[in-house]
C-alpha cells in the first residue's frame, strides 16, 4: 500500500496535467461549470419556494418558472456571445454602460419600485422587473476591460490605471448606493480593486485604494440606522432572534439539522416560512439543509473550479481584452459568491446579494449567464483553441451530412 498509494497519486495528477494541456480544456470546462451550476440552481430554486408560491401563488412552480424564463433568455444570451466578432462585442461596451447608468437613473423617478428598502428595480411587463445594478456589474467589467486593453502600453504609469476607470466605476457605484443596496456596491467595489490589481498598480497605491474605499464603506454603513442595526447582529444574532438576528440564527438552525449528508432534496424544514428570503440569498441554507456538508461543500468546490479556470483563462489568453475581461469577470463572480456564502454561514453581516446562478433573482441570472458566455469566449483565445474549437465544428458538419 506504501507503494501503489503515491503512484496513484501520482497518475491522478498527470491525468489531470494530461486534461488541462489539451487546447480546449477552459472552454469546456466553463461550458460544464456554467450547465451545472445552473441545473442545481434550478432545482434548488424550485426546493426552496415550492411552499412559498404554493402559498402566495397557489402553483408551487411559479417561482421557478420564472427563473426558468430568464435561465432560457441568459441561455440565449450566452450563444449569442459566442458568435459575435470581438470588435462588435467590444464596440457595444461604452453603450452598454451607459445604458445601465440610464436605467439606474431611472430607479430614481416614479418608474422605480422600491423593494425589501432598496429602490433598485424598474417593471417590465406582467409582474416581472429588472434590476439594472446586475447589469451594471457586467457592463462595468467588459467597460474597463476594453479601457485596460486599449491602454496597455501606458498601465507602466499609475494615472493611466487609475483615470478614467476609478471616477466612472465609482459613480456607478455611488447610483448603487444611492438606491441603498450595499451588497451590489461592495461586489463593484471588489471589482474596482481587483481590476486595479490585474492592471499592475503598485502596492502603495492599492492600500490607499483599499483604506479609501473602506473609508467610505464605513460611512455608508454608519449613516443607516437599519445597517447599524445589521451590523450589531451580526457581531451578536441571539440579541434580537426574533428581528434582525432571525435569518442568521434560522440560516445556523437549518445547516445544524442538515448534518453532514443532509435530509433529502425537499426535506427542509426552514423553507416553510421559518427562513426569509430561503429560496432568493439564503438559498445556501436550505441546500446545506437538503444536501449537508457534502453537498455544500460539492457546491464550493464547483465555484473554485470556476475561479481556477477564470484566472487560468486571464493568464493563458493571447488577447489583452480577453486576459482583462477574464479575470474581471471572475473577480466579479467569485467576490459575489464569497459575500453570499460569508453572510449566510454568519462571517459576515446580512446583505442582501444572491448566490451566482443559484438564487433566484431573473436580472442576476441573465447577466451571470452573459458573463460567462464572454468568459467562455475569452476561453477560445487560449494558445490553440481557436483552430480546435474550428476543427471540432467542420468534423460536426461532416457527421451531420453523412
């Protein structure tokens, strides 16, 4: 045993090495993570409100039709991305984010619906709203993507990484603040230092960076008395268990039934209306309820995956616009993922934020799925992937044909 433990230790590697070195390994990984992810999401969604809509609906797939709708439409979007020319996909970023800043705007004039305390949402059409800061946060990564390319041989000088990206990305997260959601705010404000860190700025000026917007984190959350209150429950939940500290303690109850294997996909107890927001950002509880510790453990092994690949990607890509946008949008994604699962195991405070692909919550879904369709794009820029992923359709065609 002494013997054939370390050789199959070591095969497992090189299978792994064998795997990765093939040219298409990230495009079809990120494939993979994003039809997984987005599968469990969905079943989860439907485990977690089917009493919810059931109650309030009178149809316990209502909630997870609707998810099913914006899942189809990011689908949809994520082809649609992959077909586009990089000089289209990049003409339509200053655009985008301008059409994001228009709809946030908006949430301020009596077109915008106030929900939970935040007024971050503008109707459509039958019910079903949009929320622009979730568009906002890919528009804002693509936008600073094509700036950093286009700047490349000038992010040697501190003014060039740091204009105009820290004043335009900053007012757009002062409009978020402005609509008093914090939780999209702190993942454009992880955006900001994590691109600011990809474009090479020094270590002084990133620890002003950091101290300054941790200034100004402080100041938001001390000018609102409900954050204040958010904030003392956090340090305590047991101090107010039937207010502010009630999810964090049903969220603590729901993972301590759960136990290492879980009680069975539908099997929560806490999704009966004991746990607010159970299948929106507390939707982590119910899966370490239904699934254990192993499924949530299985849960965060798939989101670092996608942050492996997502930086392997950035590293490996031969288009600066590709290296940038990769590593932002996996900035992006894995900041959201770490403040949703922080808050609900209680290492953070309450924030309302959604948990990538798994929440429900249509605008967060459909620009999750678009970002990874430009993540899977960057993916093809990878040495040799362009001309595998050709070869790869032309032999389709042919089989198709016979």
């Amino acid at each position: 045993m002494s013997i054939s433990a370390p050789r199959r230790s070591t095969s497992a590697l090189d299978a792994v090495r064998q795997v990765l070195s093939r040219p298409l390994a990230s495009y079809q990984i990120v494939l993979g993570l994003t039809a997984i992810l987005l599968g469990l999401g969905l079943i989860m969604v439907l485990s977690a409100s089917s009493v919810y809509a059931l109650r309030l609906f009178d149809n316990s797939f209502y909630i997870v039709t609707r998810q099913a709708v914006f899942a189809v439409l990011g689908v949809l979007g994520f082809v649609a991305v992959l077909r586009l020319p990089w000089n289209v996909l990049r003409a339509l970023m200053r655009p985008a984010l301008l059409g994001t800043v228009v709809l946030i705007g908006l949430t301020f004039t009596p077109l915008g619906v106030e929900i939970n305390g935040n007024r971050n949402w503008l109707p459509l059409f039958a019910g079903v709203s949009v929320q622009p800061s979730e568009l906002a946060k890919l528009a804002l990564v693509l936008w600073i993507a094509d700036l950093y390319a286009r700047r490349y041989k000038y992010l040697g000088t501190p003014r060039y990484i740091l204009t105009p990206m820290v004043p335009v990305a900053g007012a757009v997260a002062a409009l978020v603040v402005a609509q008093k959601d914090l939780g999209t705010a702190l993942v454009l404000f992880a955006v900001i230092v994590g691109m600011l860190w990809v474009a090479g700025l020094p270590g002084r000026h990133m620890w002003f960076m950091v101290l300054a917007l941790g200034v100004l984190l402080i100041f938001f959350v001390a000018t609102a008395p409900h954050r204040i209150t958010r904030l003392l429950s956090f340090l305590d939940p047991t101090a107010d268990p039937e207010g502010a500290g009630h999810q964090s303690i049903k969220a603590m109850m729901a993972f301590a039934r759960g136990g290492f294997w879980g009680v069975g996909l539908g099997g929560s107890r806490q999704k009966w209306g004991a746990l607010p927001e159970a299948h929106n950002d507390f939707i982590l509880a119910v899966i370490g309820e239904e699934l254990g510790l192993a499924g949530t453990l299985v849960l965060l092994s798939l989101f670092g995956m996608l942050g492996f690949v997502g930086f392997r990607i950035a590293m490996r890509s031969r288009d600066r616009f590709a290296r940038y946008a990769a590593a932002g949008i996996t900035i992006w994604l894995l900041s959201q993922a770490i403040i949703n699962v922080g808050m609900v195991l209680g290492l953070l405070p309450v924030i309302g934020i959604p948990l990538p692909l798994i929440s429900y919550g249509g605008s967060s879904l459909l620009a999750t799925l678009v970002g990874l369709g430009v993540l899977a794009k960057c993916a093809t820029t990878e040495p040799g992937a362009a001309q595998a992923l050709a070869a790869s359709r032309r032999q389709r065609r042919r089989g198709s044909k016979k």
